[in-house]
C-alpha cells in the first residue's frame, strides 16, 4: 500500500511536471495566440502528489527514529519496520512484532513492528509519557524485545527477561525523563510480565535469579 502511495505520489509529481514542461515547449497556439498555463491541473496534481506523500514520509520518518532506538539496544546498526496499512490490512498473525531468523537459525538485523503498536510508540514519544496507557507501555517493551531477539537471544523468555531489564533504557531514548522511564519498566514488570503466556516467562527471571544481569534500569532494581 505505501509503495502504491508512493507511486501515485510520484506519478502525479511527474504528470504536473509534464503539464507544465509541455506550456513551456508549445506556449503559443496555432494562430499564434498565447496559451493559458494549465494552472488547475498543475495544482491538482501537485497538491495530490504532496498528499500522498506525507504518510509515506512520516512513517518514514518514525522508522528512523526507532531504528536509532533499537540500534543502540542491540549494539549496532538494524533497522525498524513500521507496518503499512496495507501490510496492516492483509495481516493475520497476532504477534506484535517479529524478527525473521535466516537459515543458519541467525536472526536478521531488522524488525517489523505492527502497525498498532508503531501507532502506541508514536503516541507515547508524541508526549504521552507520564501516564501511558497499557497499549503505549506494550508497544515500547516490543521494540526493546525485537531488539532482543536481533541482538542474538532466540528463545522468548530470555528475549523477554533481558528486555524487562532495558525498558527503561528504551523509553528514555523515547523521550522519557529519568523517573517516566523507570515507570514504564515497573508497570511492565508488575503488570503485563506475569500474564505473559508459557514460554515467555521463566523463574530464572528475578531479581537475583540465572537471567537477573544487575543492571541499574532493572525493574527490580528499584522496586
Ligand atoms: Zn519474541
């Protein structure tokens, strides 16, 4: 879908740019008589390739910021998809986000991030940040969890545990301050982490146990 905007965007750049180089070439008519300048269809068409690019633009734009996120999470560079509307609409899978693992079982270095909770991210770093929402909280933890997965950990509840111990660390890079971020790490820990389904949680995650890495942003840390 997006790559359809973009096309359409680009073809009615292109087709105002055309009008208007095809009045510069022939401005006169056959008697001679001056030729108006297409200035509807122009505007038109260029009105409408600007609308049309603005969300092809602004998701980019998003993507950017999140790859920034996720690429200090895992150490170097990777990259953050935002699911398009189209992506979106042809979807049937409930997961959140992915990483797709290569044949060697090694995860690429890139994620794809649905298009709802690239929705809630893009609310919480808008500014939602004191009191976000369960949905927002989710959508932050995801991207840090992807960028666990693209760091190496295959296995979910590892994935998991060495996340919860780095939401605050993401949602500071969000824009959070120091005491909303280490908020957002608690309400995560203490809310959604226990109703996580089999295989995403472990007892070997807790303050102390086999995954505890005693970081300072850990949601026990301060608990
Ligand atoms: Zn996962």
């Amino acid at each position: 879908m997006i790559s359809v905007l973009s096309a359409t965007s680009g073809a009615a750049v292109l087709g105002a740019a055309a009008l208007s180089g095809r009045w510069l070439l022939h401005q006169r008519e056959e008697l001679g008589r001056p030729r108006p300048f297409p200035r509807i269809s122009v505007a038109l068409l260029a009105v409408l390739g600007i609308a049309l690019a603005v969300p092809v633009v602004r998701r980019h734009h998003e993507e950017d910021r999140l790859s920034r996120v996720a690429s200090r999470l895992v150490g170097h560079r990777v990259k953050v998809h935002c699911q398009s509307l189209g992506q979106a609409l042809t979807d049937v899978g409930s997961e959140l986000g992915y990483v797709k693992y290569g044949e060697d079982g090694v995860p690429e270095q890139q994620t794809t991030i649905k298009r709802d909770p690239c929705g809630e991210l893009r609310k919480y770093y808008g500014g939602n940040r004191h009191r976000p929402t369960t949905d927002e909280i989710i959508a932050v933890h995801v991207l840090t969890h992807e960028s666990m997965h693209m760091r190496g950990l295959v296995q979910e509840d590892m994935a998991e545990c060495a996340a919860v111990q780095r939401d605050e660390e993401t949602a500071e890079m969000l824009g959070a301050t120091p005491g909303e971020a280490a908020m957002l790490a608690r309400l995560y820990w203490g809310t959604v982490y226990p109703d996580m389904p089999e295989g995403y949680t472990t007892p070997d995650c807790r303050p102390g146990g086999a995954l505890d890495e005693h970081l300072v942003t850990s949601p026990w840390v301060r608990a």
